[in-house]
C-alpha cells in the first residue's frame, strides 16, 4: 500500500509538471488565428506601416499568413501571394523562415495533444490508486507554476523584451534567419510590437487558466469539506 501511495505521489508531481509547458502552448494555439490580428492592429499606438501597407493591406496578407501555419497546406499556398504589380509578398528568406514556424509550430501541436493525452491518463491514475486529493494537490501545484513562470517571463518583457524575443528565436532557429529588413514583409506585417502583446497574450491567458485550476481545485476542496 505505500508503495502504490508513493507511486501516486510521483505521478501527481508528474501531472504538476505537465501543467505549465500545457497551459502555455493552449494560449500560444490560441493566439495563432486570424482573429489576433484582427484585434491587435486596432489598438491604440499600434505603429502603421513605414512603407504603405493599410489596415486592410495588413490584415489582407497577415490571414493567409497565420492560416498556413496551422493548415497542411505546403509553402507553395504562400509563394502564390502577390501584390498587385504581380511581386511575390514574401521573399525566399521569409518563405524559408515561414517554413521553419511551421515547423515549429506543428511540433507544439503535436507535443500538446500527446501531452494532453498523458496527463488524462496520469489524472485516472492517481485518482484510481491514489486519492481524489491528490489530484486536487497536483493540479493546484500546476497552476501556481504557471502563475510563477509567466509572472517571471511577464517582466522579462517589460524590462528587455528584445533579449527575450532573440533569445526565443536562438532556441527555436537556426543563426540568424530569423532577422529581416524593416522593409520586408514579414516586419511590416509583424513588427515588434505584434510579438510583445503576443507574449502578453500568452502570458495573461496562461495565468488565467492556471488561476482557474487553482480556484477550481480550492472548490473541490471546499465542496468535499461540507
């Protein structure tokens, strides 16, 4: 018997662990989508396009953007995009490194979704040759994680947000083909402000389902004290 509680305990610092990098890659599929844009180009201050692009010029190219990198489509749907004169809107660099997000970001949704899986699994575990308790305890450790991560990177990008933003890419790609003119296309779509209030964005939806987790599982708690 106490080895199966000491067994349910590791797996409940298990299902702790797993709650943050899950709670992070909802919030950042979350962010991938048409609609962010949408709503970021808005805001007040945002900076207009240096070289001419429009609301509807920006949000005209941005969506089939950010679709290819959820869709299975191949980067020729991109190498189709032209502007008017018949120029590409994406050089060779920017359709190479439109890959490498893809990439990435096909990656993240597969590692979510096995992720998910895992930690359903380890939740029927603990519970079955455990306790209801220690599901509770696992899953309010994995929200005040989240709450502590986001807070930490959160100042990050208030006090250096360019370092935080080189040091993403250095981890995520390959020397510098992640760096562009001001004139290209990815920049004038994307500039540094879109990434900082999408950092922002993930950041902000994380803490709030990792503050959920936390006050559901203070509910549970109370609910099973009465």
């Amino acid at each position: 018997m106490k080895k199966q509680n000491d067994l349910s305990k590791f797996l409940g610092w298990i299902i702790t662990i797993l709650i943050p990098p899950i709670l992070l890659m909802i919030s950042i599929r979350l962010m991938i989508t048409p609609l962010f844009p949408r709503i970021e180009y808005r805001l007040p201050g945002f900076p207009e396009d240096l070289y001419g692009f429009t609301l509807k010029d920006r949000l005209n190219w941005a969506t089939p953007s950010i679709n290819y990198l959820v869709n299975s489509e191949e980067i020729d749907d991109l190498e189709k995009l032209r502007f008017d004169n018949g120029e590409p809107i994406y050089n060779e660099r920017e359709l190479g490194h439109m890959e490498d997000v893809k990439r990435v970001v096909t990656g993240m949704r597969i590692t979510l979704a096995i992720l998910l899986v895992v930690l359903l699994l380890l939740t029927i575990l603990v519970k079955r040759y455990g306790s209801r308790n220690l599901v509770r305890i696992a899953y309010q450790r994995g929200g005040w994680g989240i709450v502590g991560v986001i807070a930490a990177i959160l100042i990050f990008v208030v006090l250096s947000f360019n370092d935080l933003f080189t040091w993403f890419h250095q981890i995520f790609f390959v020397g510098g083909t992640w760096l562009f003119n001001p004139s290209d296309t990815l920049i004038r779509l994307f500039p540094m402000r879109f990434w900082q209030d999408a950092f922002i964005f993930v950041g902000l939806g994380s803490m709030l389902m990792g503050a959920v987790i936390i006050m559901i599982s203070r509910q549970v708690k109370a609910d099973r004290g009465n």
